[in-house]
C-alpha cells in the first residue's frame, strides 16, 4: 500500500488543503490500487476511473481558488456497494437480472457524500441483492479476503469491507439487513457500522427487507467512522421512514470527550452471546476486550436476552417474506435482463426471473412466498413478528434497567474458506446469530476490530446501543482503541 492509501479521510482532507499532495494525486493512487488488486481481490464491480478523476480535477480546481468553504470530505476517495443505485452509473446488486441497469436518479445517501466532496472510486461486489454472509454469491465470482486470498471477506458488503481494508477507498458505504456491514468488517479488520433504523435515509437503496435494511459506512478510524456517519444522515422526505431528530456532530462529539474514560459508562454483556460454537479464539479475545475496557473505568454487567435463540428463525421469515415482495419488480420489463425464452407475457415472467436470480435468492423469494402464502402466515410469519417484538422488548428491559451499551462477539467464527460453507445454506445462516438482533430490534450496531488470531486473521467485537445511541457507541469504540490500537493496513505490509 501507498502511503497516500493507508492514510485516514480526516488525514487525506488535510494534506490536499495543505497542498502536501493534490486530490487527483490521492484519487490515482486509489484508482491504481482498484484496478491492480482486483484480478485478485475481486472487491469491485465497476471502477469509475473517469467520472473520479474528473472529479478530483474539479476538487483541485476549488482548493486552487482557495475562498470557498472546503466540504468534510474534501477528495476523499470512497466506494460504494452495488445495492446503492448510482445516476448514470450501472447498479448491478451483483445479479444477472439487473445487468445493464442505468438509474436515472442518486441514492440520498451517495448524493450526500458527493455534496461533502467526497469522490467514488467505483462500486463494490456483494452477495446477490445483499442475500448472503460471504460475497460468493454473486453473479461476478467471490470476493478474497486480502488477510488471506483462500477466504472469504464476508457479506453482503464484502466489496467495500475489501476495498477499505485493502486501500482502494478510505471509506465505503454498505448495507446492512442482518449484519452485512458489520460481520464483513470483522472479517477484514475494519470498522463497520449499522445506525438505527431511520437514521439513515433508505431512498435509492434496493430494497431486501425494507423493514430490516440500512445504509451505513466503513472506514479505518473512528473519526472516520462518525464523519461518514453524520454526513448520510438525516430526514428525507423520500423516505418516509427516516427520522426528524436532529443529527448530531459525531466528530465533533468524539474530539470532545476524547481521552476521558469510560467511568460513567455500564457495558452489559449477554450471557446468550456466549454459548457452544462460538470459537475459542474468538471467546478468548472478547474477554479480554472486556477487560480492557473495564481498564479503561467501564462497569461490566452480566445481562440476559431471553428470547435471542429465536431471533436467526424470525429474521429467515421475515427478511425472505419481505425480499418475496420487493423482488417481484423484476419482471423483465421494467429493469434489465429479458429472457427471450417463452411463448407468452408470464412464460417470458418465468423465464426471466428463472435465468436472471441466482440460487440463494430463489430460495429466498420461495421461502419468503411460502411463509406468507394463506394458511401457513399465521404458522411462520406472525409467529415471528411476534417473536421480533419480544427482542424488542428484551433489550428496551436491558437499556432501561441494566446498561448504556452491550457487548457481543459479531460473529461466531473468523473469516472462513471460500467454498466451506456454499452447499449447506442453513450453516451459513447461522453465522448471522449475533449481528440480526440488532435489525429486528432495529438498534445501532458497530463492529470493533479488538486483535488477531493464530492463523493471522482479524476478530471482532460488537457494540449495541439504544436507538439513536450512535455517538455512544463511537465514543466507547474510540477510547477502547485509542488504549488498544489494531492496524488495519498491517496485512499488507
Ligand atoms: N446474511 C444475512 C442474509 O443473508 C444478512 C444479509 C444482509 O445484512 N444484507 O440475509
């Protein structure tokens, strides 16, 4: 890695206002390390090498004129997962069925971060519309783990977990429907965070699981972190479920408090979280983050969550009944791929929708289809919107009684093979244990980077918080890795 790549956005915005390099120096030393890590890392679906070094000129322009204001991410490079729709650039969702589709209009949230100055190396590769933990199934091949090519980066963001930890972008945005953001960002090293559902406009986001899915960013620092975090943010009238309060200065906030502990601060840690299967390594290495930040003046209470064993069955009715519905836009007129196959409108349906999804996302949309068909919504999907409510409750019980943040491990293993775990969906699934309760209760939730294992491979803790708690939850980050610093560019050398 280049030095101008390992560099954080707050560092990169500095040295262009500085003159130390100029933006399109810093946006060819991203474009260069796109294109010749991705034969390998595969993290990119499409490079916009163009559009981002007209960009840069631009942001060169404006620092030369030297008057105006200069935006938070003055020439930041960042990426941006496929699922985010793109103005006149291709938004693939990585599936066949989408290929060629040009959105006529800007996603909210990549609109703030060009407003804020911040220029788009490109668009990361997923799992198929966000269904996945592992980024391999996508119509454009897997995406490798750059701490070690044989595994797998995880998923769905893996591409811009990749793309971050690699130094092709300095931040990323992903989605986030049942962990995608942060069990990706364990796996690579990185920070990942998914806000409360709301914080984060939904508008130009393909739509999974509406009620589940949300925008959030990557980066390499917690500064980072909160400055992509505070420029998404915010009401927008196209999406109605976005919310009025008002969004705070995360940075701002984390520079003031920055270096004061954590004494008035309860950690709950869950007892559910910690049960067979969850590898040693990991264990070992949560615990001593516990203590860690018990060091640093945090009280640590054991909590319980009762109802969290039901949680990975409610999400797998809930997201898949939801996906059922939103995937029936694609119909093979209004976007993309047409089957020519088929004598009549629904044969052309049929074949369209057969060729176009892969695999996961068929069994998806007939799982989702099944559970909400007549005679069986009652069996699967009320049954779990009434368990979901029951999560909600258990951790409104714990924020209200217990503790200000809860600590877990993101996911039960490390990154694993390519290929270990393809054939038996239900092991899969079940590596989201840790990261869906966070959708169904709709709370914010950031992953932590807190060491590496014997095989070289980084781990992970989460932090959950109250909705709206995002500031929180970066402050306890910060402090915890201010004392216990984790080199996120360390596996390249
Ligand atoms: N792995 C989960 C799923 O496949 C979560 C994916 C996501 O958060 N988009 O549904």
């Amino acid at each position: 890695m280049s030095n101008l790549t390992k560099l954080s956005a707050v560092e990169m915005r500095e040295g262009i206002l500085k003159k130390d390099f100029s933006a399109v120096e810093l946006t060819r030393h991203h474009l260069e390390r796109a294109n010749s890590l991705n034969a390998k890392l595969n993290s990119f679906i499409t490079i916009c090498e163009k559009d981002a070094l007209a960009q840069a000129e631009a942001t060169d322009a404006l620092v030369a004129k030297g008057n105006a204001a200069m935006p938070p991410l003055l020439g930041v490079p960042v990426s941006i997962k496929d699922m985010l729709v793109t103005e006149g650039i291709e938004t693939t969702c990585a599936s066949k069925i989408l290929k060629g589709f040009i959105p006529p209009y800007e996603c909210t949230a990549v609109r703030k971060l060009r407003e804020a100055g911040a220029i788009i190396i490109g668009k990361t590769n997923l799992d198929e519309f966000a269904m996945g933990s592992s980024t391999e199934n996508s119509a454009y091949g897997p995406t490798k783990n750059p701490w070690d090519e044989s595994r797998v980066p995880g998923g769905s963001s893996g591409g811009s977990a990749v793309s971050v930890a690699a130094g092709q972008s300095a931040i990323s945005l992903g989605t986030d429907t049942g962990g995608s953001i942060r069990q990706p960002a364990s796996f690579t090293g990185v920070i990942g965070i998914k806000p409360t559902y709301g914080r984060v406009s939904r508008y130009g986001a393909v739509a999974y699981a509406s009620s589940l899915d949300q925008i959030g960013p990557f980066a390499r620092t917690i500064e980072d972190t909160a400055l992509a975090l505070q420029t998404i943010s915010g009401k927008d009238h196209q999406d109605s479920t976005s919310l009025a309060e008002k969004v705070p200065n995360f940075l701002k906030d984390l520079r003031a408090c920055k270096g004061n502990g954590l004494k008035d601060i309860r950690i709950g840690v869950p007892k559910e979280y910690f049960i067979k299967g969850v590898d040693a390594e990991i264990e070992t290495a949560i615990r001593s983050a516990v203590k860690a930040l018990e060091s640093l003046g945090a009280r640590i209470v054991e909590i319980s969550l009762p109802h969290t064993e039901y949680a990975l069955a409610a999400y797998y009715i809930i997201a898949p009944a939801e996906a059922s519905s939103n995937l029936s836009r694609y119909d093979g007129v209004r976007y993309g791929l047409r089957s020519g196959n088929g004598q009549d409108l629904s044969q052309m349906y049929e074949h369209t929708r057969s060729e176009g999804f892969g695999t996961e996302v068929r069994r998806r949309i007939l799982t989702g289809t099944y559970v909400l068909s007549a005679g069986y919504y009652d069996a699967y999907y009320r049954k779990a919107q009434q368990v979901r409510t029951l999560i909600i409750n258990d951790f409104r019980k714990a924020f209200a009684d217990a503790c200000d943040v809860i600590l877990t491990p993101v996911a039960p293993t490390t990154a694993f093979k390519i290929g270990e775990n393809v054939s038996n969906p239900l092991q899969m699934y079940l590596g989201d244990i840790f990261s869906i309760t966070a959708n169904l209760a709709g709370l914010p939730g950031i992953s932590v980077p807190c060491g590496l294992t014997k095989d070289n491979l980084p781990t992970s803790f989460q932090l959950l918080g109250a909705p709206l708690e995002e500031g929180l939850l970066l402050r306890v980050a910060q402090e915890y890795l201010d004392a216990n610093p984790f080199n996120t560019t360390q596996f390249a050398g």
